[in-house]
C-alpha cells in the first residue's frame, strides 16, 4: 500500500560548515515539534537522529513534544509558525490519515506543509497469544471463519487500525477491533490472554514474542526486516496489499526557502547514512528511509488519497 522508498546513498559529509556549505545555516536552535507522546515511535527516532543533524546544521535541535487530536494540535503549531527552517514538524502516519477523519482543522494538511523526507517506517504485524490454536497465518485465517476473534491495535484511526482493516478487507474476514491508546497497552493484554491478538509495530510486540507469550504471524511490509529476519510477509503467505506501516517524516511550513529545505534535507540523508545512526534506529525496529523530497512529497500525495479511500470503505470513525 505505502511503499519503502530505499535510503540516498550520500557520503559521509565533514560536519565542519556543512550547512553553509549547503546554501543556509540556521541562526539559532532549531525547533522539532512531534505531535506525539515522549518515547513513542515518532519520538524516539526523532532522538535518535538530531543529535547528528545538529552537528551538521551548526546549532541544537529542540525536540518538543506538542500531543493531542491524533497529531493535529502539533501540526496547527507548526503550520502557524515562521517559514524560515527554525521549525520543523516530525509527524506520522496520521499525516495523510487525519484529512479524512478531522473536521474544522484551522489549517489544510495538503497546502499547510513542505515536504522533506521520508524518515523512517516501523514494519507493523499480526502477532497472536501463545495458546490460540493457530500457528500460522493460514491456520489464523481459518479460525477467524468459525468464530470472531478480537484483535487490538494501538488505537482508533491509527496505523495498527488501517492496516487492520486493510488485512480484513484482503482476507475476507470479519475480527473484533479493539482500540487501545497504545501498542504497549494492546501488547500487555495479549501477554495476559484477554486478547486473541494484535496488528501493531514489530517494536511493540517482539518483547511479548520473545518471552513466549505471543507468537508472530505476519508482518506488513513490502520485505523482511533484519530485527525479525524469519517472519514471512503477508505477500510471501498469500495477501497482497498489506504493507501499510507507521512511519516518521519530516516537514517543515509551506513557504520555506528552498536553501533551507536543501541544507535540512541534506543533514538529514548523511546522517542516516551513519552505521551508528542506522544501527541505533534498527534497535528501536526502524527501517531507514531518507528520499528525496520530490519522491516523498508523491508518497504523501498518493498516501492521502489511497487512506481516505481506505478510511472511507472501512467505516473508520474518531470516537
């Protein structure tokens, strides 16, 4: 559904004068504005990254956590603010998702935004509780044809949600949604048996599936990932279009000078470039992207019309 885009082969740049070298400097610390709680997927790959592109831009990078309406108080704080590459917005898949679902937004997610890159993705899968008598995807499937099997997700509207209803509509089957405020909370309850499983971020359920309490299905992504190398994809078992994951990109206002954008864009390809960068990001169970912003400004584009449709034949409702 949403593509990984591959990382820009850029070098190792010097760090000494590398913004300038790109045309602009900032002047003064630049702001990352994440609409999303401390320690969350978009969060902490944006932590993971800014201590690097601070060295390059030539001054700190201020993470600042602006949470509520499923990202849109921190995209309204961003939309608003000066053009000028000091502020910047590290949002998620509820980017393309929130235009289809939000009402009366004071600003437009198509107009409001300039496009710098693709982050990262966090590969989402289906995991199920140690005793469900299912253990593989096509006994899973078999099973959700006989009786009605509930399966959480990191909440309503999100990723974990679509993806959801993206597998149903594939597979033909019919489940119980059960929307929690995060993957952590949804992972918790199928370690303790009170849900049949999951469709949230490999991140999230690995530990559970690594103390055998789980055990993994699926996973929805175009290929295999090294932090679960055995876990087949559903294209591998049979499923084509599930691919959708959670991501982080990076946005800056609409009006941003286009030296600005470059020199931004450029701190951030060399630095996910970095062995030590990658292999931080590989930890949290990233998979580094960094496309152009041409590339990702077609992803956003074609992301927002694929999930208002999606979000359309799903019925997929803020509540």
């Amino acid at each position: 559904m949403l593509r990984r885009r591959p990382v820009l082969a850029l070098p190792l740049l010097a760090l000494p004068g590398f913004a300038r070298a790109q045309g602009w400097a900032p002047s003064r610390p630049v702001r990352v504005v994440v609409p999303f709680a401390a320690g969350g997927a978009a969060d902490s790959a944006t932590r993971a990254i800014t201590p690097r592109m601070s060295e390059r831009l030539g001054q700190p990078m201020v993470v600042e956590n602006r949470t509520g309406a499923g990202g849109s108080l921190g995209g309204a704080e961003v939309a608003r603010s000066a053009a000028d590459g000091h502020t910047l917005l590290m949002d998620a898949s509820s980017h393309i998702v929130n235009p289809a679902l939000l009402r009366g937004l004071p600003f437009d997610y198509a107009t409001a935004f300039a496009p710098i890159s693709l982050v990262v993705t966090f590969p989402q899968v289906l995991a199920v509780k140690a005793d469900l008598p299912a253990r593989s995807l096509e006994e899973f499937l078999a099973l959700a044809r006989r009786q009605t099997l509930s399966i959480g997700t990191q909440g309503n509207a999100t990723a974990g949600h679509l993806g959801l209803a993206a597998f149903q509509r594939a597979a033909g089957i019919e489940v119980t949604h059960v929307p929690y405020r995060g993957g952590a909370d949804a992972a918790r309850d199928l370690a303790a048996g009170t849900l049949d499983g999951v469709f949230i971020t490999l991140l999230s359920a690995r530990p559970i599936v690594e103390s055998g309490r789980a055990r993994f299905l699926a996973l929805s992504a175009p290929e295999r990932v090294a932090l679960a190398p055995g876990l087949a994809t559903f294209a591998e078992q049979g499923l084509q279009g599930i691919t959708l994951s959670e991501w982080a990109a990076l946005f800056a206002p609409a009006g941003t000078p286009g030296p600005a954008l470059a020199a931004i864009h450029g701190a951030l390809a060399a630095t996910l470039g970095e062995e030590a960068v990658r292999a931080r990001l590989a930890q949290l169970g990233a998979v580094p992207v960094g496309n152009s912003p041409a590339e990702f400004a077609r992803f956003v584009t074609e992301g927002r019309a694929q999930m208002a449709a999606l979000v359309r034949e799903a019925n997929i409702r803020i509540e």
